[in-house]
C-alpha cells in the first residue's frame, strides 16, 4: 500500500474529530481566553491551577513539581503525588501557557484531549472491526458520549480518556503476537493513564485482569444438573424471597429463633443471602473451566507483564519518590470504606434517559438526574439511542458478538452500578461486583464506582461498530443506508452545542495581590482546606485559580487526597482553629475568640500576609467583623463581593 494511502484514514479521522471537537463545543473556541466549560469555584479552578502551579514549580523555581509551597503556607510544602494533578495534560501546557496565557492553554488542552480521546478510540476498534467508517463513529462515541461531556464541566482528568482505548489495543496485540514493543507500549500507557487520573490507571489493571480471564476461563452449560440440590436451592431462594418481600412491606421487626432474638430492619443481608444463592444456583446449571496456559505462553505472559510494569515505575519515579516521602512523614492515609455508605455508582435508568446536554431535551431531564443524587454529574450515563437500537436489531437479526466484548461491557458496566444496584432511585441492596472489589489494595484508590462508566462506553462503542458492521454485511443492499443512519443520526443525537460557559475574569483587587513583594502570602476569608471527602472550614477553589493570576501563597488550600495530618494542624493552630470554627459558621468559643484577639496579628506579621481578601457573600456578618477587629485590618479596595484588606502595621516594642 503507498505511503499515502496508509496514513490517509488516520489524517481523516484526526481531522474529522477535530471538526467534532470545535462543533461539540462551540461557543468555547471563539472565547478560549475568557471563558471555561466549568465553573472556577468548582474542580475546573483547581484543573486550571493544576497547569499553572505544575509550570510555577519546574520552571520558576527549578525543582520537582510535586511538591509546592503555594498552598497551606503556615505549614509544610503540599505533596501533589495523591493529589488529582493531570500531569500529562500539565506538559502539555507547559510551553503554551507563556505564548497564549493559563484560561486559553487550559481550554486549548482540553480541546485536544477529546481529539486525542476519539482518535485512540478509532485505532481500538478499528483494529477490532477493520472498518474506518464506523470505528470513527465509534470515536466520535467514546469522546463526546453524555458522559465524558459531563466531565468536561467539572472532572477535566477525565476527559482524557485516551489512554484506556490504546491499552486496550496494546493489551490485545501483546497476548496474540507478544512483542517486546507492545510491552513496553504498554508501561508507556500506564504511565500515561496514571498521570492523566489514578482512576484510569487503575481501570487499565482491572482491563488487563478481565482480558486474561475471557482468554482463560469456558463457561458452558451442563447437561444434567443434580436434581436434590437444585430443588433444596429453589427452595431456600423462594425462601428467602419471600422474606425480603415481607420486610420491605412491614419495615421489618424482631423475630425470635431457637431463643435467640434476632432483628430485621434493612435488606442488605438478606439480600446479599439471595443474591449469593442465586450465584450458586447458576454455578449448577453453567460450569467453570480453565484453559490451561503452557510454561511457554506462561513465561512470555510474565516477562512481558515485567517489561511493562518495569517501563511505567521509572516513568513514574518522580511522583513515586514524593509518594514514598508521603508515607515515611505518616501522611499517607488510607480511606475507610463503609460497607452501606460509600459512593453509588450510576442509576441503571440514567443509561437509557435521552443524551441530557441536548438542546432538544427538556430542562426536566437535568432536574431528575440533580435529584437521584447530590453529586448530579456521577449520574449523566446516558447511552444514546442510536447504540443501543443497532446492538439491539443486529442481536435480534442473529448476531452473536463475540464473547470478548460482551464480557468486557457486562464487566463494567456491572462496576459502574457501583456497591449496590439502584434503578430510578431506589437502592435494591443487590450487591454487584464493585461491593468486594473497592477493599482490594490499589483498586480501593477508583472510590467512585460510576467512572467505570468511562469504560462501559468504550466498550458499547466497540459493540455498536462491530453490529453496524455485521448489519452492513448481512443486509448489503441497505449498507449505504445503515451507514448514513449512523453517521447522521449520532452525531446529531451527541450534540452538546451550544455548551454553557462560565466567566474566567479575575476581580481586579488581585492585581494588588499580584503587586506585593514576593514571599508576600494571602489569607481569604472564609478560610479552609478541603479534598475530595471532607471539608474543615469553608475553602472555594476559586480562590486556587485566583492565585493562577497573582501568584502569591495560601494559607488554606484543596486537594484530591488531603492528608489527615494537614487538618491536625489546623486545629493546633489557635488562628487557624478560630477561622475555621467561624468559616463554618458555627459559634466561636470564648476562650478561643480570645485567643484569635491576642496572637492575631502578631500571627499575620509572623506568616508575612500583606493581604486579608473577604468574601461577603459567603462569609457571615459575624466572621467579617470578628475577623476585621481581631487581625486588626484596615480595609484597601471593594470589587463586588470581594473586599481587599491590609494588616495594619504592629507598633515598634
């Protein structure tokens, strides 16, 4: 084949998703230095910081940029190696950031990770189907599918879903052919996805576990199946099922068995009894078997797995090394997982609600997702129709996908319906299989289970091409109809446009920060630290993507994984206590008001802060008049809601 033709798909289908990715987000590309696809007081404040700090440490002061002395100021340096920092997309913007400013860099990366994002998804699928057309469309699917525009409003890391579709396609290639390049590709990978989101990382592990497991494990049906133990089985199903029926009607109670009292008031249990009888009742009628691996297949297997493993540690010993500094200064905290309260994953509805960023779909649609749950963006899983009526006909017509992939999508998707599944609300309290997964080591670190959702759509991308494809053959006189349904009807049914977008001014009170002396630090009020879980005080990472203009260091800060040490020394420090008590507004005990009077503003002298910023929409009257009397400031400039302040000098000893 000439040069030509080969590269000529590729520039294609890059230029095609490119077009896609202008259109999908338009109006954005005629405001690329004014304004964001998310708010700045959300995670969008803290991705654009991400790229600003990450260029602030490497090349203002020359060191590793995962540590920063630019947050917590009153305490040691931050560690970013748990912290969600994008490093991938942070080199990217690395040279741009000087020629187009931190607002168009950001928006100008995020533009190309969904190009990069489709364009990996076409290679994945084309190699699994060999037909361009509809593995772009696939692309097109996985980049701007409901849910990943969803996450380019606020989750930006993952957007960047690249690296799950070119593991994938490495994985395939390296357990049908096992070539040292496909090894080592993919280490390359796995470093890519960990320093795009941890998430993705790990997802690329548990994709390598479920491909392994379909090469290995036959699952055929029995014959005959021993009939005593199925009807003892049935029994206790039937059993059992009509228990949980009754403590659902009745609220549950107490009843008393062989004199011990026993308490029914959930399902939980109850259920999780069913749902593991039903598991066994199914291992009777299918059987397990393993197909045996040679000592050569085994060996190949385990170097190739070695070479991989070995490439991504040493791409990844920068942020392995302050890790490793993390966990020797005890700052290295492993969450709790609870087994009825950790994070949902997706309503199995909101996969069959229309795409919700439509502009034809009704505002309504929006509110019922907000209402399923607090954290709303989780649950945008929309499948769109277009996908699952082509699996659904080329099903019904005859079609028998390959096991791989039907595998792969129940996998996942049964992971992104999280610890328990929930239908249009309501908890069922069957487990699925992220209830024991999430207290694996490593994998526990993916604690929101819905993200697999990034997954399941790349695998419903591979089905739909390859029933588009089966359609189009076995249905030749319509394949140019099949194909112009697709092409027409998806990208109409994906459309996000035009996408809502949110001011990146900064108040022009900052330009004063920006004009201290360096070394200068900034107190805003209210004040706090915050991650992903917990919050002391009451932190906004508006004020992280403020600092993206001034540059000066904060005395509170946010981060994906805060160490539980950082809030120890907030409430050691009798200033910073006091300010977090009152930034939470809650009533500030005498003796420690007192305290915030006497040692405040030598405190302010001793931590340099040259600057008070107050908020007064969300600080209460009484932490701006405490706060102001206490520290003793003199009040600079107003600028809407923000007031500008400055500590009045301490008088000579």
């Amino acid at each position: 084949m000439p040069q030509a033709n080969r590269w000529r798909p590729h520039v294609l289908a890059l230029a095609g998703y490119a077009v896609a990715a202008l259109v999908f987000s338009w109006p954005l590309p005629i405001n690329l230095d004014t304004h964001l696809t998310g708010i700045p007081a959300g995670d969008t404040g803290v991705y654009v910081w991400n790229q600003w700090v990450f260029r602030h440490e490497l090349i203002e002061h020359g060191r590793l940029p995962f540590r920063t002395e630019s947050l917590f100021s009153a305490g040691n340096p931050a560690n970013l190696s748990l912290h969600n920092y994008t490093t991938f997309q942070n080199l990217l913007a690395l040279p741009l950031i000087p020629l187009f400013g931190v607002v168009a860099t950001f928006n100008v990366v995020y533009l190309l990770m969904t190009v990069i994002t489709g364009y990996c998804g076409f290679l994945l699928v084309r190699r699994v189907t060999g037909a361009p057309l509809e593995s772009w469309l696939a692309g097109l699917l996985f980049a701007w599918s409901p849910a990943m525009v969803a996450r380019g409003t606020e989750h930006f890391s993952l957007v960047a879903a690249a690296p799950l579709a070119l593991f994938l396609l490495l994985l395939l290639r390296t357990v049908e052919a096992y070539r040292l390049r496909d090894a080592v590709g993919l280490g390359v990978v796995m470093w890519w996805a960990a320093s795009t989101d941890v998430y993705y990382a790990v997802y690329c592990v548990l994709l390598a576990a479920a491909v392994l497991t379909a090469q290995l494990v036959v699952v055929q049906r029995r014959a005959v199946i021993a009939a005593s133990g199925a009807r003892w089985l049935n029994a206790l199903i039937v059993a059992l099922t009509l228990l949980i029926v009754a403590v659902a009607v009745s609220g549950g109670g107490e009843i008393s068995l062989a004199g011990q009292s026993i308490r029914m008031r959930s399902l939980y249990t109850p259920v999780l009894m069913l749902t593991v009888l039903a598991l066994v009742r199914l291992l009777l009628r299918y059987r397990l078997s393993i197909v045996p691996m040679s000592m050569t297949a085994l060996g190949r297997l385990a170097r190739h797995a070695s070479v991989g493993v070995l490439v991504s540690s040493v791409l990844l010993l920068p942020v392995l090394y302050t890790a490793a500094q993390r966990l020797l200064a005890g700052e290295f905290d492993t969450p709790q997982i609870f087994w009825r309260s950790s994070p949902p994953g997706i309503d199995a509805l909101a996969l069959l609600v229309p795409n919700p960023h439509h502009p034809l779909v009704p505002a309504g649609l929006s509110d019922w997702i907000r209402e399923r749950r607090l954290d709303a963006i989780e649950n945008v899983a929309a499948m769109p129709w277009v996908v699952l009526l082509t699996v659904a006909a080329a099903a019904w017509a005859g079609w028998r996908a390959p096991r791989r992939w039907v595998w792969l999508t129940a996998v996942f998707g049964l992971l992104a319906m999280g610890p328990f599944l929930v239908v249009a609300g309501i908890n069922t309290h069957v487990p699925g299989p992220w209830a024991l997964l999430r207290y694996l080591p490593v994998v526990g670190l993916a604690r929101t289970p819905a993200r697999f959702n990034m997954v399941l759509v790349l695998m419903m991308a591979v089905l739909f091409a390859l029933a588009l494809v089966w359609l189009r053959r076995r249905y030749p006189a319509y394949r140019y109809q099949l194909l112009a349904v697709g092409a027409v009807v998806l990208p109409l049914e994906l459309l996000p446009a035009p996408r809502p977008l949110y001011t990146a001014a900064i108040p022009e009170i900052y330009t004063q920060v920006a004009a201290a002396p360096a070394g200068a630090t900034l107190l805003e009020i209210p004040f706090g630290v915050r991650d992903g879980t917990f919050s002391v005080g009451n932190f906004t990472a508006r004020t992280q993507y403020f600092q993206t203009a001034h540059g000066k260091p904060l005395l509170g800060g946010y981060l994906s994984r805060l160490a539980s040490r950082r809030v120890d020394d907030v409430r050691r420090d009798p200033v910073l206590d006091a300010l977090a008590i009152l930034s939470e507004n809650q009533l500030l005990p005498a003796e420690k008001e007192r305290a915030l009077v006497a040692h405040g503003p030598a405190w302010l002298a001793r931590q340099n802060v040259q600057f008070v910023v107050v908020d007064r929409l969300r600080a209460s009257v009484a932490l701006r008049e405490l706060t102001t009397r206490a520290l003793q400031l003199e009040l600079v400039s107003i600028d809407g809601e923000l007031e500008l302040y400055r500590p009045v000098p301490l008088a000579a000893p």
